[in-house]
C-alpha cells in the first residue's frame, strides 16, 4: 500500500484529521510494541506511519495558523488603531 497523496489529505475536515492523528498514533504504539516484544511485523511501515502522522500534523497546524490570522485581520479592520 502506497503513502496518501498530500492533495487527498488537504480534503480532510480538520475533524477528521485529529482522528487520523490518534489513529495513526495508536498504529506507531501497536508497532513499536511488536518490535519490543519480536513479533512479526513490517519495519517499513513505522516510517510509512511516521511520515503520515508528520503530514497530517502539519496541516493541522497550518489550517490553526490561517484561521488564528484570519481572526486577527478581522479585529484589525473592526478596531482602527
């Protein structure tokens, strides 16, 4: 299974992104787990989880950031200095 395109995730309401994050959060825990205890497992699919959960938290915070500037252009244009 291939990595998500960014443009697939950027359609994500940020709801459903703060669910993807603690699901691929709890994916990492189960698969360091397994490695600690030697189970089988694929080792390419904690980088694949990792890179995941760094794209996801990514958009996240860009998403807080345009929204936090957004709200501070508006109280600027509503109280002139």
């Amino acid at each position: 299974m291939s990595l998500p395109k960014f443009n697939n995730l950027i359609s994500l309401s940020n709801h459903q992104i703060a669910e993807e994050i603690l699901k691929t959060e709890n994916e990492i825990f189960s698969l360091r787990f397994k490695k600690a205890t030697r189970q089988t497992f694929k080792p390419h699919e904690i980088k694949k989880a990792k890179r995941i959960l760094a794209q996801l938290k990514t958009l996240l915070s860009t998403r807080i950031e345009e929204r936090e500037n957004n709200e501070e252009t508006v109280i600027n244009q509503l109280i002139p200095n």
